[in-house]
C-alpha cells in the first residue's frame, strides 16, 4: 500500500492483515480503540454480540504501529510459529 492507501485506513480505524510466517499464516483484525468500540456498540445492539477471531488493537492503524505489534508478536510466539 501506498500513503495514500495508509492514510485512509488510519481514518478508517481498522484493517485486516494477514501475517505469514514459519508454519503458517493467521488473518488478524487490526482495530484502533475508537472504531473497535464503535464496532463493538453496533453489533452489540444489531446482533447482540461481538465476536473478532484474532483481534490485534493499536494507538491508531498505521504501518508502524502493524509492524511493529506484529513483530512483538511474533516473537511472543502468539501465532504458534516464529
């Protein structure tokens, strides 16, 4: 992605990522504070639930704040590989 594209997934305020790694890959849902708990209101009141199966939440959804909570993440082995 260009800035551009950046740009507008930081006001957006979520992004899905798939990250590869050794192993395996794993799709996460990448949410800022403020558009997860505006997703979270919604469906709570359309649906009655929430649900997210890999939930990563940053400051806001840049390419640095992905990378670098991705990597951490890794590292942790959150994925099972690393």
């Amino acid at each position: 992605m260009d800035e551009y594209d950046w740009a507008i997934q930081e006001a957006k305020g979520w992004l899905d990522v798939t990250v590869v790694g050794d192993g395996g890959r794993a799709v996460v849902e990448v949410y800022d504070p403020v558009r997860l708990a505006q997703s979270v209101t919604s469906d709570m009141a359309r649906l009655g639930r929430f649900t997210a199966r890999c939930l990563l939440v940053v400051p806001s959804v840049t390419r640095e704040n992905i990378e670098s909570a991705v990597s951490a993440l890794v590292d942790e082995r959150f994925f099972g590989h690393g």
